[in-house]
C-alpha cells in the first residue's frame, strides 16, 4: 500500500485518533483475519487509511448467473458505493483489469469529478471480485499511484479468495472420501441388514455421533432397520418409536431436519425430534432422507451430546453421505426377497388392480389385447417371403482387351444401347502399324533376296529366303489380325449393364481385362438375396412380385428359377441367392435396378406369421440346451 497520506480533515484526523483506526490495529486485523468475508473487513479500513486520496473502499464479489454484484465489505460502513464505484467494479470484473471510472482533473484536482478505481481479484484466470476506491479529484499521475496502490493492495483480497477456495476443495474432497468409505462398509456386506448396521456403524464412529439409526419407508411409516453398535433391538422399543416418528417427520417434509435449528431461513417441524431428544438425552438430533430411485425409501438419524452440535460443513456431508448410499442399501433390500416372492407380490398386485373395483381402462385394455390374440389366432393371410432384389440380364456378355495396349477411343458407355456391330471402344494401334509396316519392308527385302538368288541359280538360298518370306507374310496377317481386333464391338443387340471408359482414355490396358458388360434388352433375371432363415420354405416354380425402386407404381410378376445353396455373408446376415424369371411385358426394366421381391409361399394363420422369427429362435435356443425334448 502507499506511503504517509495527505494531511487528513478534522473528521479524518478523529478517525485516525481513535485506537481501533491506528495503523499498527488495522494491520493487526488484516493479519489475523481468516478467509475473505473477514480479510475484505479488515482491509477496506486499511485501504482508506493508507492509500493517497482514498474517501471509500469497498470489495465486491460476483454471485454469478446474471446477479448483482455483492458488497461484502466496506469503509466508512455506513456508506454506500457510488454510482461509480459500482460501475468500476462490473467493468474490472467483465474486462479482468484495472478500470477508473469518473472525471480525472488536470493540475487543479480539486476542479475535478470524483474518481472510481477498480482492481479485480483474480484466481486462475477468473475474476470473483473487485477491490473499490472512491478517490478525491486527483491529477493523472496521482491517480495512476493510486491505481499502482491499489493493485498491490488486492493481492491481499486475491490470497484470501484462494485460500477460501482451496478449504472449500478440501471440504469437498473430505465429503467425497467419507461417501465413499460409507459406500465401502455397506456394499461390501452380503444382506440388507449387516449392510445398514456396518453403514450406520462407520457413520457413527466416523462423525462421533452417539447414535445412528437407518429406516426404511414401507408404506405411509418408516420402519427401524439397523441401529450403530448394535445387533438386535426391540421392534416395540420406545426408543424404536421414536427414531421412527422423527424419520417420518423428515419424509414428510421432504428435507433434511435439525433439532435445535441452527438458522430460521427455512422453519422445519421438529417435534419428532425434539421429542427423541427430550426422551432419550441427545442433545443434538440430524434426519436426513433417503432417496433412491425417484422416491423416498427411508431416513437415517443422527444423535449427539449437547455439547457438540453439528455444525454446517458437517451437515452436508452427512446429507451428501446418505444420498450415494441410498442406492446401494435400496439395491441390496430388493435383491434380500425371493426371486418368487418378487414375482408373486408383482403378479398379486396387478390381477388386484385388474379384478377389483374402479380401473376401468386397465380392465378394458385387457380386453382389447385378448381381442386383437384372438383375431390374429383365428385371420388367414398370405405367407411371403420378402427380400432384396436387384434386375440383371439373363445373359450377359464381357467385352474384355484382346492384347495389351492403350484405350484409344470409347464411344459406349454404361446405359447406351447399342446394335449389333457397333464400336463399343478402339485401342491404340499405332504401334502395330508401325510393326506391319516394318514386316512388309522385310517381306520385299526377302523377296529382292529371293530373286538374287534364282538369278545366281542358288537353290538352296532361294529356299531359305522362301520360307523367309512365308513367315514374313505369316506374321503380316497376324499384325493384321491384331489390327482388327483393336476395334471392339457390340456382339449383339442389347444394352450396356457396366462399364465406363470414358474417363480412360489413354489409360492402359491388359490382355483380359473385362471393359464392358453388354446384356440384351429382351430377356431378364431377378436375383433375391433371401435370409437363411426363409430359405427352407422357397422352391422352383414359386410365384411372386418385384417392385422395383425406379417404378414404384409397377409392379412386375415374377416365378422362381433355381436357388442356389451357397451361402453368401453381407451386412451381418447370411444369405441364399434365389434367381427368378420376369412374366409377361418388362421392357421398362433395366439392368442394375434394385427393388423388392416377394415371393408366395402358402396361407398361414396371421400369428403364426409374425411370431414365426420368435418360435424359431426359441426352439433353436431350447434344442441347444435340452437336445432330448426334439
């Protein structure tokens, strides 16, 4: 903070007189003081008392979600924050810095308005807070000292901030550590009943109560069930009774008790309490519900000596405590009952509910089911088997590269229809003309060689450049050959079903490589992959229909071909191939068109349709574990 202040006025200076204002008091105060509400106490009187100019102090927390900021402390006590000051505050607060809010005077200060600084208390990056001076009129470069004591001074806000944060983590990691030793004691324990008396056991000796009893809900009151350090009690007991009423009285309200109340802010009844108290000598007793499971399902009581009073961080973590382990002792009190008893209270209470008076919508659900289970025993339908399906030509033929090379030209493509004799697509053949062009060059050299020596009479000569020749003329009609086969086309009418070289051209290709799919335009197959599971009931000569996803209003009747036993995995299921022949008019079809194909089987009750993947998978399931029952 900054040196020796300006000469104070007559008001100041009585202030400055007064013991508990001097210097060696207030540093005293600020010293000792313990977390931020006492630290922001002790240190807005220091910052007025030793800051140059300073009228007023002021340190002002931010609550969150949108609220008005807080004071927590300020000095004179009795002043209010400015218009300013208030602003000074929410602007260092939203911009994390120093912020002067208010008029600055030049030389003569006392001509100026009055000044507003704000220094935010920062703790890992977050701004909780603001340190607040309101200053006289000073000029820039007193303000800027000010401002300079200011930030210094706010380290003392920021520590407290800190430390308070800290505890708190601490406290919660305290709550978090006897929840969880709780949790241990009870769910490392078989039954329900060694599980409650091992948990309110450890809550006793672990928060030095006198006693701690657990109940449970069943029905409009609370039944006692475990009770700390102790192993068997009376269920008539007046101590049971007791205990009981005030788990009750807490249930009821739907909050946690505490007799005496530590605060009237929220007035709870106490009388169970207070009664258990008076009876029984404790002089403190804490009720905290059990809730699991959407509701209520008990309470646990704490009980203490009067001297030794439960105190606000104690309260939450016994409430945090009980709330992680009212699911663990509700889990064990339903897995304690007969798997029989379970299901024979369930089935008890719904035919009560069913046969007794009043709930009629259930009783005419009810009939409404046996309805709709006799409709479908009794309705006749047509059994199908539906499946995907995709149109192919019944015959199709590859055009594949007869020599390696490259891809010349590609006029076809996939979709065009084509006649027979059409180019579908010409490979390069500039290389073999060249090669036939040399192979005719040599066919005349041997044939000028074959005359040379017929001139010389040189038979045996003539003979080798003949057979030269030959081969010459020979591999001349193979080069030609080659030529001819660069051209491909269509073998016959139809329609090109796959291919597309268009984007190739010049692309190189091998000898066999398929280019081209042509299939003819008047003859079709349906191919339907069919699950395993419906394979059995399909067979040649079937009938049935396709619908196909481009003609949506047309379907096309179809009759089952051959179907092939070879399994095929795809998609996470296994399929059969089955192959059908399109009836009647199908020149709207086309290669590659997928759909749906259905093929009729028989006529099969209604419900033995729907339910036949169930039955399957039943018997399926019951052969595996009693092979002798098929």
């Amino acid at each position: 903070m900054d040196g020796p202040a300006d000469p104070p006025s007559a008001a100041r200076a009585a202030q400055e007189a007064a013991p508990e204002r001097s210097e060696a008091a207030l540093w005293s105060r600020l010293s000792a003081a313990q977390g931020l509400q006492a630290t922001a106490e002790a240190w807005a009187p220091m910052a007025v008392a030793r800051i140059r100019g300073a009228q007023a102090a002021a340190v002002m927390v931010d609550p969150g979600h949108g609220r008005p900021l807080r004071v927590l402390a300020s000095d004179p006590p009795t002043r209010l924050p400015s218009s300013e000051a208030l602003a000074a505050a929410e602007g260092a607060i939203a911009q994390g810095r120093g912020v002067v809010r208010g008029g600055a005077g030049g030389p003569d200060a006392a001509s100026g308005a009055p000044v507003a600084v704000a220094v935010p208390i920062l703790i890992d990056g977050e701004a909780r807070g603001a340190g607040v001076l309101e200053l006289a009129p000073q000029s820039p470069d007193a303000l800027r000292r000010a401002m300079r004591s200011l930030q210094w001074a706010c380290a003392w806000l920021r520590d407290a901030a800190r430390a308070e944060r800290a505890e708190a983590e601490r406290t919660r990691y305290a709550q978090v550590g006897h929840a969880l030793h709780v949790v241990v004691a009870a769910a490392e324990r078989e039954g329900f009943e060694t599980a409650a008396r091992a948990a309110a056991t450890d809550l006793a000796a672990r928060f030095q109560c006198d006693r701690v009893a657990i109940g449970l809900r069943r029905g409009r009151t609370t039944r006692v069930r475990a009770i700390s350090h102790a192993a068997q009690f009376g269920r008539r007991m007046d101590l049971v009774r007791l205990i009981a009423a005030a788990m009750d009285e807490a249930i009821d309200q739907r909050a946690v008790t505490l007799h005496p109340e530590a605060t009237a802010e929220a007035p709870l009844a106490t009388r169970a309490a207070a009664a258990l108290a008076r009876a029984h000598g404790a002089g403190h007793v804490l009720v905290v519900p059990l809730y699991a499971v959407d509701r209520y399902v008990g309470a646990v009581t704490f009980e203490r000596p009067a001297e030794r009073a439960f105190t606000q961080t104690e309260a939450e973590t016994l409430e945090a405590s009980v709330t992680v382990l009212a699911p663990v002792l509700e889990e064990k009190r339903a897995n304690d009952r007969w798997l029989i008893q379970r299901a024979g209270d369930a089935v008890a209470a719904h035919l009560g509910r069913l046969l007794g008076p009043g709930r009629l919508a259930r009783k005419l659900s009810v009939l409404a089911v046996l309805a709709v289970v006799a409709f479908f025993w009794l309705a006749q339908a047509p059994y199908r088997v539906s499946a995907d399906a995709v149109v192919e030509g019944e015959v199709q033929r590859a055009v594949v590269a007869p020599f390696d090379g490259f891809l010349a030209e590609a006029p076809a493509r996939a979709g065009d229809r084509v006649a027979a004799g059409d180019l579908l697509a010409r490979l390069d053949a500039g290389d073999l003309a060249l090669e036939r062009l040399r192979l005719v060059t040599e066919r005349q050299r041997r044939v000028r060689e074959y005359e040379q020596a017929l001139a010389r009479r040189d038979r045996a000569e003539a003979r080798i450049k003949s057979t030269q020749i030959d081969q010459a003329e020979a591999q001349i009609e193979l080069v030609d050959a080659r030529i001819a086969r660069s051209e491909l086309r269509a073998p016959f009418d139809g329609v090109i079903v796959s291919g597309d070289l268009s984007q190739s051209i010049g692309g190189a290709v091998t000898r066999g490589e398929s280019l081209l799919n042509v299939a003819p335009l008047d003859s079709w197959r349906v191919v339907m992959q069919v699950d395993e599971r419906r394979i059995a009931d399909i067979a040649p000569g079937q009938g049935g229909s396709l619908l196909v996803a481009a003609l949506p209003d047309r379907p096309f009747d179809i009759e089952v071909v051959a179907v092939t036993p070879v399994a095929r995995y795809a998609e996470g299921a296994t399929t059969f191939e089955v192959e059908a022949r399109v009836l009647g008019d199908a020149h709207r079809l086309a290669p590659g068109m997928e759909g749906a194909g259905r093929i009729s089987v028989d006529e099969r009750r209604l419900i033995a349709i729907w339910m036949r993947p169930l039955v399957d998978w039943a018997r399926l399931t019951a052969w595996r574990w009693a092979p002798w029952a098929f």
